[in-house]
C-alpha cells in the first residue's frame, strides 16, 4: 500500500496517513490548522505500523499519530582536558 503522510500546520508533531494525496479524508477537528503533505511512502519504508495504518485507513479513511524528539536537559561536564589545573 502506498500512504500519504501529512503533518498538522500547527501541531508539529501530530501526523496523518491516508491512501489518497489530497488529503480530504484526514479529520479537520483534529489539527486546528491545515494539514500539509510531507511525502508519499511505500509499505516497507515507514515508520509506524502498516498493519494498524491499513485497518484504520480502510475503516475511517486516515491514520494518526505523533512523532517527534524527545530531549533531556542536563549539565555536560568539561572534559578533563579542558578544566583548569
């Protein structure tokens, strides 16, 4: 299956997938702002479960899901070298 992967315009890191590239199936109540295509990918190429993406798209039309970075804020010692003796 080829999917179409959207992203929220105002919601980073909320993502649809859908089996068309216009995007009308993905839920407008779900992102306040627009949904923008980011790419086409085949089956084998994507980050998330084909096999949930399929059900879900072949029941409602559209997939959801985060994706995103999460970081840890912390202190980074100086290496020894570079403290003073």
């Amino acid at each position: 299956m080829t999917f179409y992967i959207f992203r929220c315009s105002k919601d980073r890191s909320l993502y649809g997938a859908t089996d068309e590239p216009s995007g009308v199936k993905l839920p407008k109540d779900a992102c306040s702002g627009d949904w923008e295509l980011q790419r086409k990918v085949q089956e084998s190429r994507i980050g998330f479960s084909a096999t949930k993406a399929e059900q879900d798209i072949q029941k409602q039309g559209y997939y959801l899901f985060r994706a995103g970075v999460k970081a840890e804020v912390g202190v980074i010692a100086k290496p020894p070298a570079a403290r003073k003796k």
